[in-house]
C-alpha cells in the first residue's frame, strides 16, 4: 500500500496479504496485527482494521528542555506498565540535544486536514545513522491517541532535511516499531530492553509450493536494531518481515512500515501469452508483477514473469475494467499467481479496484499449459462507492488456459455440475456461479486438461 506524503516521499506500509511461514499453497492474511490508517483518495491503497487496544496514560520520559507528554502505554501481565516508545531516546544521535530537539519540532507530517499531535506531546525516540542515511521517529499524542511519524533523510543529514514520511497513527506505545528502507537496505527496530529482534529477508517458495521463512537475531539485548539489509531492485518491496520475541513469544503489534524511495520502479520483463495488451491493460499487469515481485523479493533476474491473460471484465453499470493475470516462476519452479482488475472514474477522486485470485501453483507443467481458475469482485477507494456497483452481489468467473481450451465446466465443492462454458481463444469469463469451487477444462473433443480449484480470492465489501 502506498501512500504519498510531503514532497513527493512515499511510504509503504505492510501489506496486507504476506508470505506466511506457515506453510500453506496460498497467499495468507498479514503476519502482523493490522491497524488503521489515515484514508486518502489514492490508486490501490486499501484499508485495514485494528483491534481494540486497551490504554493507560502515563507520564513519559523527554529529552532534558523538552515537554513531559503524557504517553498512553501498554500494561504487562501481572500490572506492570511497558512503555517501549516512552523511554528515552535512543540511537546514535541520541546525545546531541540540539538535533533531537530540532527533530521534534519539524513540521508534522499530516495527512488531508487533519489535526496533528501539537507540540508539547511530543517526543523523539530514535534518532540516529542508518545504513545510506539517517532516520528518527517521532510521536505525539492527540485526543488521547499516540501518533507516530518516521523522518528520513541522507548520511549526515540535519534536520532541516529530513522529510516527513505519512503518519502512522495509533500506535501502541508497549509495542516496537519498526521501519524497512528495501531499497536503501536498511532497518530499525524500536523495542523493549529485553525483546528478541529477529528479521527474515524474504520468503522461501518451494516446489510444492509451500511457504516458509528463515529469522536471524538482529538486535542488541537493548532492544534496538539498526541493521543493513541487501538491498532491493524495487522500490516498493515489502519482502522482508520483522518478527519481535518478548519472553519467547512473538508480538502481533509491532508497528512495520516500509519506506519506499521516490525513484520508478525498474521496468518488469513480461512475457504475454496473448500478445501484447492495450495499455490500459499493460499498466494492470505492470502493477501485479511489480506487487508480485516486491512481496517475493528475489532477484529479478531469477524469476519468469508471465502474463496469462490482460482483458477487460464486464461490471454491472456499463463500466468494465481493465484486468490481468500474471504468474511468476520462482527458482523452485512453482507458479506465484495475482490478478486484479481496475476502473478509474475520471469525473472524480475516486476508484473502483478489484482484487482476483491469488494463489501458488506446484512446480510441473509450464505456466501456459496450465488452466488456471479465479475469481474478480469489486471495491472502491476513495470517495464514495458508485451507484451502480453499490449492493451488487457476487462477481466475475475468469478461466484461463492453453489455446485448446474449448469448454470449461464449474462444480460445486462436493462435485455437483453447475454449468458449462464455451470458451474463446482458451478464455472464459462469465457471472460467478453460485456456490463454484473449481473447473475442468476440455478441449473441442473432450479431452480433459485437469479438473482445478479456484485461486483463493478476496471477499466482497461487507462480507
């Protein structure tokens, strides 16, 4: 998810659908409790909920001159109060009383109208150098709510250089914070004297297409972590994870964000099956490889990228959207599989966004023999849902395989046959049938070419 903050700098936050290590052939939910964000009318930035957090308000700690804010803060088992973002500041600039005071009172970076924490409730927590640059976090209380902005900047930066990345809003002020620079290959961690800080540069897809990851320790027994990572090709790469152990057990709150550079992202070399789309649909397939890629985090020149399909899916209201299917072969030759589709409203600050299926498909057969099911619903972002797509039930049935596809039928999870298909140059795309759990495709004389399940997909607003 992006985001664009002051002066064009863009922040990333963890996404919202990650590689799991726990091992299952799909794309799961976050590994990281999500948390909510300050909405803004921009491409593909989607929402996530936080649960409810229970809040003491305590006196915190600030640098010597500095204001005394009062810092809600998390309790321990047991009543004792754990205040990781309250302590003193930390960092290697933590000494220099005069860039940390600067640092705290440079510009909020605020998101639309909104209020900011105002000066006295603020605190700097880190301030430091970083591997290619130097970082600090700042928080603030508002309303009650501790807020927290990242400012970043190169080696040796003063503050006046330091650019306000967008805000992270409700942070817990027990829990650790986080920010990854994929790009720049740098980390912090902000965490508790005592916590165990452990990071996983990427995932590990195997042939089976199981997922797993590798942690390594990168943390001081004070709970802080400024370390170098490799960096990445892509910007936006949100490939690498945090993981922060208290008392042998793993936190869900950690507050992750992902810094993403303001340099383009390097083209992505796509081979489509069926030649080259219209560049509505090209730009599609350039942001599901790029999103694909970033969350895999490997080398591009390991990984084929493949467009299975770039289309458009008819909506109800006369509106289609340009959609594409793309899949990327990792090094293990299993498939990762994304698809999405889009309608930009040109009248207005608005969208209309669909997520498709996602999956990964085992090593074997290549990608372009393979029949590959999904299916597409709607949502919109910013602004206000459109009349015509508000209340409207189910979504788009996509099938996709080799040109000998002719015919496609659906079935029902406990195998009942639902309907058949004709398909056009080995595509299918029809109204989603009612209870569907997987395909068969057949040639024009009746041979099967495999019976599969849909690609796990994202459920419809308000389901």
């Amino acid at each position: 998810m992006d985001e664009e903050g002051p002066s064009g700098a863009r922040r990333k936050r963890a996404a919202p659908e990650t590689f799991d290590d726990r091992g299952p052939p799909s794309l799961p939910a976050a590994t990281t409790a999500p948390r909510p964000r300050r909405r803004r009318p921009l491409l593909l930035a989607l929402v996530v909920a936080l649960a409810g957090v229970a809040w003491l308000v305590v006196p915190g700690h600030a640098p010597e001159g500095s204001p005394t804010p009062a810092v809600p803060t998390a309790a321990r088992p047991g009543g004792a109060v754990l205040d990781v973002l309250g302590a003193p500041t930390r960092g290697s600039l933590a000494g220099d009383r005069s860039f940390v005071d600067a640092v705290r009172r440079l510009p909020w970076p605020a998101v639309a109208d909104e209020p900011v924490p105002p000066q006295a409730s603020r605190r700097v927590v880190f301030a430091g150098e970083v591997p290619g640059g130097r970082w600090a976090l700042v928080v603030g209380v508002r309303a009650g709510v501790l807020d927290g902005a990242w400012f970043t900047g190169p080696p040796s930066a003063t503050p006046d250089r330091l650019t306000g990345q967008q805000i992270t809003a409700q942070l817990d002020a027990g829990n650790p914070a986080a920010l990854i620079g994929a790009r720049a290959g740098a980390l912090v961690v902000v965490a508790a004297p005592g916590d165990v800080v452990t990071v996983s540069d990427r995932p590990d897809v195997a042939a089976d297409g199981r997922v797993t990851r590798t942690y390594r320790t990168v943390a001081d027994p004070g709970g802080l972590a400024v370390a170098a990572l490799v960096p990445s090709e892509l910007p936006d790469s949100t490939a690498t994870t945090v993981r922060v152990l208290r008392n042998g057990t793993p936190l869900a709150g950690t507050a992750t964000e992902y810094l993403a550079d303001a340099t383009d992202a390097p083209p992505v070399a796509i081979h489509y099956l069926r030649g080259t789309p219209p560049r509505s649909g090209g730009q599609v397939a350039e942001a599901e490889a790029q999103q694909l890629l970033g969350r895999l985090g490997l080398p591009l020149r390991t990984v084929d990228v493949t467009a299975l399909w770039v289309g458009f899916i008819p909506r109800p209201g006369g509106v289609s959207g340009a959609a594409a299917i793309v899949g990327v072969t990792v090094p293990s030759g299993a498939v990762v599989v994304g698809a999405d589709w889009l309608v930009l409203v040109q009248s207005a600050d608005y969208y209309v966004h669909g997520r498709c299926g996602q999956g990964i498909l085992p090593a074997g057969a290549p990608v372009s023999r393979r029949v590959t099911a999904l299916t597409c619903d709607f949502q919109s972002g910013g602004g206000v849902l459109l009349e015509e797509y508000h209340e409207t039930p189910g979504g788009s049935l996509v099938v996709v395989g080799p040109e000998a596809l002719a015919r496609v039928r659906t079935y029902t999870g406990g195998g009942t046959l639902l309907q058949e298909y004709r398909a056009t140059d080995g595509v299918v795309v029809a109204p989603l049938p009612l209870g569907v759990d997987s395909v068969e495709g057949l040639t024009a004389g009746g041979t099967g070419l495999g019976r599969v399940p849909l690609l796990g997909s994202t459920p419809a607003p308000g389901n």
